[in-house]
C-alpha cells in the first residue's frame, strides 16, 4: 500500500524586528498539497495559505518545485505540477518576499504511486428488448465519461448468430459525440459459444491490461 509522506515546515527568515514589528505579527505561512494521489490524477495542486489574510499586493511569491513541472500558478497561492516520472517524492516551496521580516519559505511533499491500474466490470445481462438495451448503452457511456481516456468493452457469449446481432445493435445504438469517445473507444468482444446470449460490459482504464477481460 502506497502511504502518502507530507511534511509540513515554516522558516521565518530576517531579524526580530523591522520597523517596530516583532514576529508575533507575523501571518501563519503554509503549503498544502493533495492528501492522497494516484498517478492518474495530475496535475497535482499546492495551495499556500496566510492565516490571517495577507494584502496580494504587498509580496511576491515564487514557487520552486523538486521532481515535478509547475504548469500553471506560479506567482499565485495556488499551482498546479505534473509528474516528472513516477514513484518519486514532490516537493513544492512557496517562497514570499516583500513583507520584510514576516519573510518565509514553507513546503509541502508527497510520493506519487504508480498504482495497479485494473479494468472493472460495470454491467451483465442477457437479451434484452431494444429500449432496455439503449438504457444500458448510455448507463455505459456515463460511466465512459469519467474517464475519457478509457475503453468500454463490450464481451458477448452465446450462439454465433445472437452475437452477431447484439454486436450489430451497439453499432447501431451508439452515437459517437464530436471529439468525445470515439469509435476506438468501444470494443466488441466475442467471448465464445454458450447456450444463450449473455454480455459483461467493462472499462478499461488507460494502462490497465485489458486481456484479463471476459
């Protein structure tokens, strides 16, 4: 089981005082990134936070970021970082200046999991009427949603002729939408011959090894 690793720390930077300002006047300064994360799930976001509020127009921060790419935020409280390469540890440093002494640096780390990725079994069913058929088509196409980078596996058994005509229904049932799902996206499988026509829909998630599927 991946555990997600964070760290949490503040340096206070600068003298003790600074035109008549002690550090008890200082804001709390902090960085905080995902609580749980899969490697599926970038870009990973890390917030910095002052408590209380800070004027924005009063500081600069700048973010610098080990074994990952800022691909948007930077000058702002909030970021957004991609992956380098999986199963290393992130670490993202929000540096503000411009508050004199109530200078500081703070961090927040994690380790990005390469997890299992597996396909799942999302419906089974016989022979159906048209209409009931349709509801299953498009339960199936929410679920594909989620995931756009998915497949939807269509496994039939059953006498040949049956397996034709299911397969030939989908065809005719799915409508692709503009740039969303397309036609690889949709897989027709023929499990083989039973006695009667039975089908197992599943998603197979990007990556995921999709010959476990029957």
């Amino acid at each position: 089981m991946c555990r997600v690793l964070s760290m949490l720390f503040v340096l206070l930077t600068l003298p003790f005082a600074l035109y008549g300002q002690t550090s008890a006047d200082c804001s709390d300064f902090a960085v905080t990134g995902p609580s749980a994360v899969l490697t599926m799930n970038e870009p990973y976001r890390f917030e910095a936070k002052f408590t209380p509020s800070v004027d924005a127009s009063t500081y600069t921060i700048k973010w610098t970021v080990d074994n990952g790419k800022i691909v948007s935020g930077q000058g702002t409280l909030a970021i957004e970082v991609a992956k380098v390469k999986p199963g290393t540890s992130i670490q993202a440093v929000a540096e503000v200046t411009g508050l004199g002494e109530c200078d500081r640096t703070a961090s927040d780390s994690l380790i990005i999991c390469e997890a299992q990725v597996k396909p799942f079994l999302i419906n089974e069913f016989g022979e159906l009427p048209a209409d009931e058929l349709q509801f299953r088509i498009e339960k199936a196409l929410e679920e594909l949603r989620s995931d756009p980078t998915a497949s939807l596996y269509w496994v039939s058994y059953g006498p040949e002729k049956k397996v034709a005509e299911f397969e030939r229904a989908v065809r005719d049932l799915i409508t692709y939408r503009d740039g969303e799902n397309g036609p690889d996206s949709f897989v027709l499988v023929n499990g083989g011959i039973e006695d009667e026509l039975r089908v197992r829909i599943w998603i197979v998630p990007a990556g995921a090894d999709s010959s476990i599927v029957n």
